[in-house]
C-alpha cells in the first residue's frame, strides 16, 4: 500500500475565510474532549475535493463523516502511542527535513539558477567524459589529479574507443559516451563544465562528489523540445506460443498502410496495456526521458508528412510509432514553476543553502568567524584509549561557544558533536583542520535546525503541509498493523470471509478458439470455410495474407469480454456466422465454452484480502466511534455549510 493514498493533498493552497462567518476560535468537533478548528475542516475540504470520487461525498455533511473517521484513527493512533515510535519519528524528521529546504531558499540565487537551468534547456550537449573515482571527502588529490591530467592529453590526441579499452574498469576508472542530455541530467557542476566547454575541446580537470573529470564536448543542438507519440507494442514474451512477436507486428503494420485505424489496433492488440485503451498514445517525453535510444530517436523523426514508423525493436518487444505532435521548449514563464522546483532538489540547491547560511548569520548576529574557537582548539586533546576528544579534567565545558536567537550552545556541545561525528573526518588530519571543518558542519546544522523549528510557528502553509504529513504517516503505521497486515495473515478470518462471500469470486466466461478480423466480408467468408475444412489458423493466414494483410487472428483462452471478440452475441460450441460490427467483420471458431466458474480461495486470495481489508476497516470504524465520543458543533457546522455553498 502507497503511503501517499493516505496522506491528505500537500499542494498550495489558497482560500480565504471570512473572519465574519468562521474564526480561529470556532470548533466544529471535539473527539474525546480534543478540539477541531472549523477552519482545518474547511481548509482539508477544499483541498480534497476534486480527490472525492463519490460526488455523494462531496455534501458538507457525507465529507464530514469521512473526516470524522480520519481524526478518530489518528485519535487511535495517539492512544496507541504510534507517535512515540522512534521509527516514525526518524521518517517524520527526514520528511520535516526536506520540506524545510524549500522554505530556506535565498531567491535572488534561487532565480539566477532558475534562469540558467532554463537557458541550457534550451540547447543539448552531446559529450563523452573520463572519471578518476575519488571520495568525496579525500584531500589527498595529487595521485588522482595526476592520472586525470594525464587522460586528458590522451582524450585530446587518442581515439575514444581505444581509450575506453585501455582504461575503463568500471570500478576506479570510467570512460564513458553520454549521448545528449540537458539541464538536470548530471550533477551541477558536471553540467557546468559540459556547458562551458567548446564543442570539440576537452575541459580542464574538475571535481565532482564522484571524483575528477574530463569532459569532451561532440556537439552542441538546440533541444527537440517534446513529442507526444502513440505506440502498438508487441511483446516479446507472449503468452500464446503460436504467436510470433516480430510477424505480429508485421502483420499490424501491413494493416495500418492498408487504411486500418491506428487507435483501434492498438485498442486491440498492443501489450501496453497502460497505453492501449488511449489508442496507444503515451505520455510526452524530452530526449533522455526514455530507456530506449531507438525508440526515442524513432519518435522525434516522426513527423505531420511521416507519421508512422517501421516496425522497430526494442528490449520490450516490438513497436509501430505513430507521430502526435511536437512541441519545442516552453516559454520561460511557462517552465519557471517547474524548474524552480528542480532546483531545490538538484545539487544547485547546496548553492542556494550556504548563501541562505550567510543571510541567517547576518539576521542572527552571529559572529563568524568565532573568535571562542581558538581557545576550545588549545584545549582539546584526543584520547586514543577511550577515541574521543576531550578537555582538560577542570575545564569548563559549560562556557558559551554559539548563539543561535535564545538557543546556546556551550563547548560541550560541540565536543559532543565532535565524537559523534567523528566518521567524517580522517584521522590523520590535524586537531585545527578536524575543528574547523566540524564547526562549520555544527554551526550550519544549529543555525538551520532553528530556523527550521521555528518554521511551522512562523509560515501557515509550512505548518499545515507538515501537520498532513505528520498524519498521513500516524495513520499509515496503523493502517498497515491493524488492517493491512492484519488481513493478511488473519488465516481463520479471511477463510471464513470467503466462505461468506464466494459469489463474489468467479471466473467470467470464456472461450476457448479463435476469433478471425477484417474489414473486407470476403476474407472472412474464406476463413469460415477453411475452418469448416479444418484448416489450421497458420495455413489460413499464408493463405490470405500472402500479398497483404487481410486477416488477422486472435487464439487461445479469451473472455468474453476480450477486445479482440465482437461485442453482444451469443456464443456457441462450432463457427460461428458472419458478424459485423462498426466498420470489421469478424468470424468465431469456438472450440470449448467455459462459463462461469467459482474462484478457489488460492485464485481469488488478491482482490478477496482487499475486501476483507474493507470489511475490517468497516467494523473497525464503528468500535471506534463507540469507544471515542464525537461531539459535532451543530452552530458552527451550520456556519461551514453557508461558508462553502456561497
């Protein structure tokens, strides 16, 4: 179960009350003594409405209920001491933790990116790159500094290919061709460098948090923007052994030069099955976005006068293409929303931190360099026997270090800070260098941690984002103890609830033959006397096809329901007559009926543990309201009311 069906909507959301009608102290429930605002029901339901698919549910009083049982599993929760968890708590501090990052940009930087980021969407960089594997953390670089300047005279002077031979290992050395990628494909300042190389030139060495690199620039293009494609894909696996995925999608291509709908096919036979119902057409895609090069450059050579493609393969079986649209790279003010997004995500971000780190230092008044370091530095030694640092034994460690507002830390926090983190930092480093790196490390994370504590105190929409969040991931932990887990393994009940319910569970009827398509009559009145002859589909289809795609079949175990079969006729044992249907004729050699038949409890265990999963929430819910008293302000609820219908 996704944890993010659970979680209340964390999009923005704007809606203005009117301080006349509803007010910060009206309460539209209490649940055990517990007040709910009117305004946090309010808030919830505007933004959730569009998610309700029920419309009955969407009445203030049927989306009330829904909202009552929510508070009342999170009233579970709390009394269950869910929140206590320290699994939960260290979940709910990593998401707290990225969310703030959001709310700690300093825009100018957070612009200047923005802008960059859009001008390399623009273009595309065709490059190949040498990496020396280094950590990230290692400073001693001159052995790993000289080999990549000694690959860089060779990447410049050498063939690739032989330089891949020679030195890629895949494990210290990588040489490797990218292809083209833009902005937000590679690490910023792997982008950077792409960039900023000339095409035909090798950079300068530069470093990356993988190690050192060269980079040689093949070419520079504008973006192709976006197209849309559709797709028949045909799998390589199939399921019918006489099926052959490479005649299949001849067979189909053949079709679609003769004038046959592209859509209707991919409707009936494609394998995407996550496509085929939209008539094949799959989601916009920009180069690098699809695992498959030939797909990707088959799609953008499609065009308004070429709109079909070859029969191409791919790692996923075989596909036709089929040519939508193309749209060339929005305008800036269209993409802004969405590449400030990236940014705060991308590595940039570590850029937009650390001048938001000397904003806060400024605000803060916090002295930086600080001056009280030197003399926590004279005093601290390391303890080879214990491995830690520590002071002098009449040393005051309660002396101030750091300020933060009406936070203070004193030198043993940082000292114990130090032992904390003493994995990142090398032991041979110097007692000045471990302490400068680690309070730069300290003074960050102090600085950050408060402005980020002070956050939901500070911004409503922080606040009511985190509190979704705090309660999606309270409900989730329980859902997944008290129904989810519990429906699977509960044995005893899940048998007795099949048991209850078997009408429920059922095969559909099916046939068991082959079903013949055309939409010339004649092709299907042959194949109804071959069969009579009993002529296998394959003689048939040599037969028929010969010159052109006149026929195709479809064969096996097929619902009745199937795309492939014609819709609303009876089906017997035998050949069936001639049936049209819209614009095809179809002709049924049915050798087996299988009507309905009950489900054993191993077929139908998928969607029977879902209902039960149900039927348990149901019970679950009723104990609940017994065992927690709901009060419902009748005053205010008739305030809400007015509020939302006007």
């Amino acid at each position: 179960m996704n944890k993010t069906f659970l979680f209340l909507s964390t999009a923005c959301f704007s809606f203005f009350i009117s301080n006349a009608q509803i007010t910060d102290t009206d309460v539209l429930l209490t649940i055990s003594g517990e007040p709910v605002s009117a305004n946090e029901f309010v808030r919830v339901y505007n933004k959730n409405l569009n998610l309700v698919q029920d419309d009955s549910q969407k009445e203030v009083d049927s989306y009330l209920e829904l909202f009552v049982n929510y508070k009342l599993k999170l009233t579970e929760a709390k009394a269950l001491r869910y929140d206590k968890d320290p699994a939960y708590l260290n979940e709910f501090k990593s998401y707290k933790n990225q969310l703030t990052q959001s709310y700690l940009t300093d825009k100018n930087v957070t612009d200047d990116l923005v802008r960059e980021a859009y001008e390399r969407t623009e273009n595309e960089v065709k490059a190949q790159h040498i990496l020396v594997l280094l950590d990230e953390v290692e400073t001693d670089t001159l052995a790993a500094f000289s080999k990549i300047e000694a690959y860089r005279e060779r990447f410049i002077n050498e063939d690739f290919e032989s330089i891949k031979k020679d030195l890629h290992n895949g494990k210290s050395i990588f040489v490797e061709d990218l292809g083209y990628f833009s902005a937000f494909k590679m690490v910023y300042n792997f982008e950077s460098a792409a960039y900023e190389t000339e095409v035909g030139a090798v950079s300068q060495p530069f470093r990356t948090r993988f190690g050192f690199h060269v980079v040689k620039v093949l070419e520079k293009r504008k973006s192709r923007g976006q197209v849309t494609v559709a797709h028949i894909m045909i799998a390589n696996t199939q399921k019918d052994s006489s099926l052959v995925a490479k005649d299949r999608i001849q067979e189909l291509y053949r079709l679609i030069l003769q004038g046959e709908e592209f859509g209707e096919l991919a409707k009936q036979f494609s394998d995407d099955k996550s496509s085929s119902m939209r008539a094949g057409e799959l989601k916009p895609f920009k180069s690098g976005q699809i695992n498959s090069e030939i797909f990707e450059t088959t799609a953008f050579e499609l065009s308004p006068s070429n709109p079909i493609s070859k029969p191409i393969q791919t790692q996923f079986g075989w596909h036709i293409l089929k040519y939508i649209n193309k749209k060339p790279v929005q305008l800036f003010e269209k993409l802004q929303p969405e590449l400030k997004n990236k940014v705060g995500k991308d590595s940039r971000s570590q850029l937009v931190k650390a001048k938001m780190l000397d904003q806060l230092l400024v605000e803060y008044q916090i002295e930086n360099p600080n001056t009280r370091l030197s003399k926590f530095e004279s005093n601290l030694t390391y303890n080879v026997y214990n491995n830690a640092w520590e002071f002098p034994r009449n040393f005051d460690n309660n002396q101030p270090l750091l300020s933060v507002k009406d936070q203070r830390f004193t030198f043993q926090d940082f000292l114990q800070y130090l032992n904390k983190n003493q994995r990142s930092v090398k032991k041979e480093w110097s007692t000045a260098a471990v302490v400068k790196k680690q309070y730069a490390a300290f003074l960050e994370q102090s600085v950050f941690r408060y402005k980020e504590e002070n956050l939901e105190n500070e911004n409503d929409e922080f606040a009511n984002i985190l509190n979704e969040y705090r309660e999606g991931l309270l409900l989730f932990e329980l859902m997944q103890d008290k129904i989810w887990e519990g429906a699977k393994n509960d044995s005893i009940g899940l048998q007795e609830f099949y048991n209850t319910n078997k009408q429920n569970y059922v095969w559909p009827d099916r046939i068991e033959g082959s079903v013949a398509r055309s939409t010339d009559a004649k092709y299907i009145k042959k194949v109804r006397k071959y069969w009579a002859k009993n002529q296998s589909n394959q003689i048939i289809d040599e037969t028929l096809n010969k010159e052109q795609q006149n026929v195709i079949f479809s064969s096996g175990e097929l619902e009745l329901e199937h795309s492939a079969l014609p819709k609303g006729i009876k089906f017997e044992t035998g050949i069936s007559k001639v049936i049209k249907e819209n614009a095809n004729y179809y002709v049924v050699n049915v050798k087996a009926l299988k009507p309905t038949t009950p489900k054993t409890f191993e077929e139908a265990k998928g969607q029977l543990v879902a209902d039960y999963q149900i039927a348990l929430e149901s019970e679950w819910i009723k104990e609940l309201r017994t065992k927690f008293k709901v009060d419902i302000n009748q005053d205010v609820l008739a305030k809400v009311n007015a509020l939302i219908s006007n």
